[in-house]
C-alpha cells in the first residue's frame, strides 16, 4: 500500500483536473510547521494515540508528496517504456514456469 503523499502527488501528473485540486492543499500546508498544528490537533482529537499518528501524518505528508511529484515529473517517457517493457516480459517469463 503506498502513502497518502505519493498517490496525492501521482495523481496529478495524470490530469490537470486533479492537479488544480491537489496542488493548492499540498501548496499551502508546505510552510506550516508540523508544531503549528499541535494546539489544533490537541483541540479537536484530545491527547490520545490518534492525534499523536494524526500529527505526525501532517508532518509528513507535505514533504512525501512533494519529493515524489518532483520524482514523478523527472521520468522520461523511455523509462515508463522501459518499465512496461519490462512487466510484460516478467508476466510473460512467469506464465511460462507455472
């Protein structure tokens, strides 16, 4: 199962549709400092253990999806055909030794 941060930064690439409703949230929660959202957390969630995993999911999830769209955008279209190329000889190669 992937992270939140890069299916948020997979998605876009594919249309500019989702892009315009990614990118802003993403955008916008990047300079805030995760300690900024700990009086909110506390509020809303209490002192539990999910306002704990909630917090650090914040902290992370502006940076993930912003290193993996930086990650998506950089490939080449001879690598995304290399890497279907290359699925379909391992479905085939696999097919074969069953």
């Amino acid at each position: 199962m992937a992270p939140p941060g890069q299916g948020a930064a997979i998605r876009p690439h594919a249309s500019r549709v989702a892009r315009g409703l990614f990118d802003p949230p993403i955008e916008f929660c990047r300079p805030l400092p995760p300690l900024a959202y700990l009086p909110m957390v506390i509020i809303w969630f209490g002192i539990g253990e999910f306002s704990k995993v909630y917090l650090i999911f914040l902290a992370i999830f502006a940076p993930m999806a912003i290193a993996a769209r930086s990650g998506v955008r950089s490939v080449s279209i001879e690598q995304i055909h290399a890497a279907y190329s290359m699925a379909r000889h391992a479905c085939r190669s696999s097919g074969m030794s069953s």
